[in-house]
C-alpha cells in the first residue's frame, strides 16, 4: 500500500474510532467491499481519496476548538503552565506510540 494512502486511512480509521467496512462505506458513501480492498493494500482511486480526505477534514473541524483553546491557552498562561501542558501532551504521544509498537509486535508474533 502506498504510504500516503496508508497515513490517509490510518488517520480516518483513528478519527472516527476504527469503523467496520460497513461504517467506513457510510460515512464515505465508498461500497464496503471497496473500503475492505483499500484497508488491504489494493490502489485507491483519486474520488476514493477525495471522499476520505473530505471525512477526514470534516472530523477535524468538529474537533477544531482545540486549537482555538491552545492559541488561547499560549497567549494567557505562564510558561510554567505551558510547559505542563507540554509534558501531558507528550506523555500522551509516548503512551500511543508504545500502544502502537506492542500492536505491531503482536501482530507480527
């Protein structure tokens, strides 16, 4: 599978909480056996890619008074407060990242 493509669906997949083929075919209007194939490897095409990329931006604008709370929390908190927030947000990476890498290793094994 081609790298852009697998971010593209690994992002959708992440946002909307790991749909089924099924979800995935409604919430992109994509027919289900098609979302299977694309989750597998085979090539998307470019409308496939629109209609995900469009899901997926969508999702984020939802979620988009996050950065607004983090433009606001760097224009009126202290440093230290900032570099809390900072810390928590990083933790929070490292905890996906070793979730993600026992994943891989399971699946692997």
């Amino acid at each position: 599978m081609k790298s852009e493509q697998k971010r593209l669906i690994e992002r959708f997949k992440e946002l909307y909480g790991n749909p089924t083929y099924k979800e995935m075919a409604e919430i992109t209007d994509i027919q289900m056996t098609r979302a299977f194939r694309l989750c597998n490897g085979f090539e998307m095409k470019l409308t496939e890619y629109l209609k995900i990329s469009k899901k997926i931006d969508e999702k984020i604008a939802e979620t988009s008074t996050i950065k607004d709370t983090f433009n606001t929390c760097l224009n009126e908190l202290s440093a230290n407060a900032l570099k809390e927030i900072e810390k928590f947000c990083v933790r929070k990476l490292e905890v996906k990242q070793i979730l993600k890498s026992s994943i891989i290793k399971e699946v692997v094994a």
